[in-house]
C-alpha cells in the first residue's frame, strides 16, 4: 500500500521499477488500493468479474422495487481519511451508522431497526422502553470503545491489557471486561434480557457470535 499507511512500505514501493500494476477485484478494498496507487503515479488496471463494482459492499434490488445490500449491511469500517482524501462524500457516499433492517421471525413478529445517526428506533409491539434503552447504552458503549480501538489498528500492536486500560480510563468498564475474554452473545447479554431484541444483535457479527472473542 502506499500513502499514509506505513513509511516502509513507501519505501518498497519506490523501488519497484514497473510502473503498471493489476488489481483482480472491484470490492472497496481493491478501489482503495487503485486509489493510492494512481495517486503515486501507477498505471492501474482493476479487474472485475462482476458487472457491477463495490464487492460485497453494494445495493442490489434483489426483487422487483426492493434494494438492499446482499452482504455488508451496516457501513463504519472505511477509514474517514480515506474517503476526505478522495472526496467520496462529492461522488454520493453516504454513512449511516444505523441502517434500516429488519428481522423477521418465524411466528411472523418482527423487529424492525428505523434508521438513524443518533439512536435506532425500534418497532416491536412487545419491546419494553427499558430494553430498547438498554440496548441504546450498549451500542452508544461501543461506539465510544470503537473510537478508542479504531487507532490503534494503524500502530504497532500493544498487549491485551494495554487496550483494556484505554478502555478503562474511558470509564468503558464492561467492555474492558468482556473485548477479550467473551462472546458476542454473551455480552449483548449482559444488557438486554428480551430475547428476540438479542437475536437482533445477534446478526451484528459476521463471525459466529458464540465464539470467545467475538466481542
Ligand atoms: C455476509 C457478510 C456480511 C458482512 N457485513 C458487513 C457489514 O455489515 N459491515 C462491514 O463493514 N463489513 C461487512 N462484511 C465484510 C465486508 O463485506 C468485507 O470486509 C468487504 O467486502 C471486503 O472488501 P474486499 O474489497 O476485500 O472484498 P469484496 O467486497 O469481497 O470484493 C471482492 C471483489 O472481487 C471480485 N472478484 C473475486 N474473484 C475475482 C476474480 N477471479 N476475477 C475478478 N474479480 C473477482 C468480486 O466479484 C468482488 O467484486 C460482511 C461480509 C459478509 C460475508
């Protein structure tokens, strides 16, 4: 990669003497490399097998009138850097931390997630006020641990417990807590009781929320 990532890898990069480069795949990641590479004077050429670019991170109408994502859902993971150096914001990027979504049950009860930048609202006859603010504390908690977290991807790793006291310090107790040592279904447990609000979470991780770690 070249740019703002690593002073290393610049220098890798300025002694490749070919200046042609081939990327196989549109998704995001792909783009963003092209990105950097042709702002550092590389002939790019990107791949795509697909008619269509953006990977998994795309809207599709999956049926007649109906658009949705048919993999990411729930879009947070692009560096901010990345999309002020590129101006993404002018070619239509939107950022919605909570996205409409609804999950649907099989005695025909649904939740539905209204979106919004501050708190989802929920509808769910049965949902008490207090386990749709329970389940506001816990994703305004993690939203706080992830502006803790997201640096320190771009630095040197630091021990497990060096990351627990930044969360501390945070007063982010439960999460310092649980990041390493939990499930994700186990922790979403710790502040909601309802169950089908904790199915709901459930589908927040693309890993399997029962695995230690998945936090
Ligand atoms: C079910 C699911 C849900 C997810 N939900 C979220 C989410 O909510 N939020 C989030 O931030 N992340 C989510 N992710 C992760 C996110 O989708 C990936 O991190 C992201 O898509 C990775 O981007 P990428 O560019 O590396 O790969 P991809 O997005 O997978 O793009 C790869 C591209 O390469 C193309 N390609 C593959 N093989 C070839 C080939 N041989 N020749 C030419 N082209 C090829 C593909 O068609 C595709 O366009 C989810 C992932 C999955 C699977």
């Amino acid at each position: 990669m070249y740019g703002d990532f690593a002073r290393a890898d610049k220098c890798m990069i300025s002694t490749i003497q070919r200046r042609k480069i081939g990327i196989i795949g549109a998704g995001h990641n792909g783009l963003v490399a092209a990105l950097y590479l042709a702002e550092a004077g590389f002939e790019v050429s990107i791949f795509e097998k697909r008619d269509i670019v953006g990977g998994l991170c795309i809207t599709e109408e999956i049926m007649p009138g109906y658009k949705t994502s048919p993999g990411a859902s729930c879009f947070g993971m692009l560096r901010q850097q990345i999309s002020e150096r590129f101006h993404l914001e002018e070619y239509g990027l939107e950022t919605a931390l909570f996205p409409h979504e609804a999950v649907l049950f099989p005695d025909k009860s649904s939740i539905i997630r209204h979106a919004s930048q501050q708190e989802p609202a929920y509808h769910l006859e049965h949902l008490a006020n207090e386990e749709i603010a329970n389940n506001n504390t816990m994703w305004k908690e993690l939203i706080e641990a992830a502006a803790v977290i997201e640096p320190l991807l771009l630095q040197p790793p630091i021990p497990k417990k060096g990351v627990e006291a930044l969360l501390r310090e945070k007063g982010l107790y439960t999460i310092a807590d649980a990041i390493f040592s939990e499930s994700w279904h186990d922790f979403i447990g710790r502040y909601i009781q309802d169950e089908k609000l904790r199915i709901e979470n459930l589908a927040f991780t693309i890993d399997d929320p029962f695995e230690l770690g998945s936090v």
